[in-house]
C-alpha cells in the first residue's frame, strides 16, 4: 500500500463531475454536488476514489475549496486478487 497527497481545488455547483491535472500532485475537481452540509465533499471523495483506484481521504481543507487529499493506493499482486 502506497500513500500520497495531492491538493485539490474544487468546484461545487458544477455542470458535471470532472478531474482535471494542473500540475505534479495539484487537480482541480469540479462536483455536481452543492457546498451545503458536507455534499461536495462526499462527492469529491467518490469521484477522487474511482479516479485513482483507492481510499481517499480529505486531510486538511473541510470547509474550503482548497483540500488536502491523501490517497492510498493498494498494489495488485495475485496472492490479494485471488484472495477476494
């Protein structure tokens, strides 16, 4: 298992939900989700853990529009594929 962090800017409020790479370890994430009681980040969550294949978690940035995300990554091997 592999861990990083990247920062995130994000968009509620959005036409649609979207990744977009502006640079090593910075996106922005653009959430059709509203700003209200925590919606945003929930989505951002989802969006963030399908795009990178593992559990996201915000770190830093609850309640603002530039997060901290720590990603862990779990590396394949065929003893944990088989095992599922």
């Amino acid at each position: 298992m592999t861990n990083s962090r990247i920062t995130v800017d994000v968009k509620p409020g959005a036409k649609e939900n979207r990744i977009e790479r502006i640079g090593e370890g910075w996106y922005i994430v653009s959430v059709r989700a509203p700003r209200k009681k925590g919606k945003a980040n929930v989505e951002i969550i989802k969006l963030l853990q399908k795009h990178f294949g593992g559990r996201a978690r915000i770190v830093q940035g609850f309640r603002s529009t530039r997060k901290i995300v720590e990603i862990e990554k779990y590396a394949c091997t065929k003893d944990n594929v088989e095992n599922i």
